[in-house]
C-alpha cells in the first residue's frame, strides 16, 4: 500500500509542477487511487496547482484541501476545476452576509487573498482585545471574520471556521447533508 501511494504522490508532484497530463497519465494517477478503497483525497498545494490536479482525481472520492489551495475571490471560471473541493474557509470569503462582515469595509485597495487574509484577522485582533478588556471572554465566545472564536483552556484562543466547497466555480459555505 505505501508505494501506491509513493506512486500518486509522484504523479500529482509531476501535474503539480506544470508538466501536461495526458490520458496515459491520467490513468496512472486514478488506478492507485481507485485501488486503494480510499474514501477521499487531501491535497496541499497553491492554488494553480491544485487546479491542474483536479481533473485527474476521481469525481467519486472527496477531495479536501487547506484554505490555501483555493483562491476564494478567483473569477468563476479559475475555479471552476475545483468542483467538489471542501475546506475551511473564513466567513470573511464565504459568508457575505455574516453580521460581523456586513459590520466592517471591505478593502479599499486591491488586495491579494493573503493581504485580506491579514486584513480580516487584523479586524479579530482589534475586536478580540476589546472583548478581553471588556472582561467577556470567558463567558461569551467572539463571532469574527476570520472564524468563531473563543477563549479556551489553558488561556488558548480557539478559532472555528466555516466550512466551504467549490460548487460551479464559486466558493460557497457547505450545505448541510
């Protein structure tokens, strides 16, 4: 079983760094993983190459990725390789209509995603102080932008975040099963 998966990891190393797939390709990378039972795939990649890796992931295994394969403010069309995908997401990107979103202007300025990213966790960390000098943390947990946050044991601020999918090329929350 390891050098099945010796052999996938290679094969999406080699899509991942730009080489044209092919149907044989194509092939090498879907047998291992349709032999292997497995029940998803998890990728680690920027985002360009997650997209040139996607199409040779069998639709039929889910596919799970960190925030930092996905461009949530790509063009539809960008993303549109990415469908089914699912990740954790700040409300921030998915959730428009967030009450602590709608509370606080998007960026003036173009941004890159990981500009905003700091943006909104610059907007948490402001928020965050003014709930520990209110003396609230402990009792009530912060609803931010960059997730929900509570203060937890050990003095440990844990930060839940949104799960999101990629559903026609937009980044969306998860819907429910």
């Amino acid at each position: 079983m390891k050098r099945r998966r010796i052999r996938v990891a290679e094969h999406v190393s080699q899509l991942a760094d730009g080489h044209v797939g092919s149907a044989e390709q194509a092939q090498r990378l879907r047998a291992p993983l349709e032999a292997t039972k497995a029940d998803m795939v998890f990728i680690a990649l920027e985002p360009a190459q997650a997209r040139a890796v996607r199409p040779y992931i069998p639709a039929t295994l889910g596919l799970y990725a960190t925030s930092l394969s996905v461009n949530p403010r790509a063009e539809t069309l960008v993303n549109l390789d990415l469908q089914g995908l699912r990740y954790l997401e700040m409300p921030w990107f998915v959730q428009p209509d967030h009450p602590a979103v709608m509370a606080y202007p998007q960026p003036s300025a173009p941004m890159s995603v990981d500009q905003e990213r700091l943006y909104a966790f610059g907007i948490d960390a402001f928020r965050v102080a003014l709930h520990l000098l209110r003396g609230e943390a402990r009792r009530t947990p912060l609803d931010g932008v960059t997730g929900r946050i509570a203060l937890g044991p050990g003095n440990a601020f844990q930060r839940t975040l949104t799960p999101a999918e990629v559903d026609g090329g937009h980044v969306i929350p998860l819907r429910a099963p």
